[in-house]
C-alpha cells in the first residue's frame, strides 16, 4: 500500500508521457497536466487547513508521529509474502 502511494506521481508523469507522445497537441497535454498538478495541490491545502482548524496541533502531531512509527515498522517487519533468505550454503 504505502509503495503504491508513493508511486502515484511516478504514474501521473507515465501518463503524461503517453499522452503527449500520441496527441497532435503536445502543449495542450503539458498545460492540462499542469493544471491538474495545480489543482490537486490546491485541494490538499484546504483539507490540510481544515484539518487544521478542527483538530489541535499537538494532536496532528501525535497521529502523524504514530503514523511514522507504524509505516516504518511495516517496512522492518518481515511478511508471510516476503521471501525469506536462505541459509543453506
């Protein structure tokens, strides 16, 4: 989960590229992407900001060190999917 959200640009750029390799008009592509980019970060400084209004800065702080904590344990953490190494020679 947390690689597939780190990848979301990495996909959003893939996009961009095949887009503009097939479009008559590359510039229309570029600005369209732009924008979106533009427009994406905008509505995640009015949620942040909302959530900033609501919830107090100790508290965000809190969630967000616990998240932190979590997600690095999740990587550290060896899962039933991951091969384990061998330890024959």
């Amino acid at each position: 989960m947390m690689v597939f959200l780190s990848e979301l640009g990495d996909k959003s750029q893939l996009a961009a590229i095949t887009l503009s390799s097939r479009s008559k008009s590359p510039r229309i592509v570029f600005l369209g992407t732009a924008a979106a980019l533009i427009f994406t970060s905008f509505l995640g400084v009015l949620a942040g900001e909302g959530v900033a209004q609501l919830l107090p800065t100790y508290f965000l702080k809190a969630i967000a060190a616990i998240g932190f904590a979590f997600m690095g344990l999740c990587l550290l953490w060896p899962t039933a999917e991951s091969p384990q190494k061998s330890q024959d020679p």
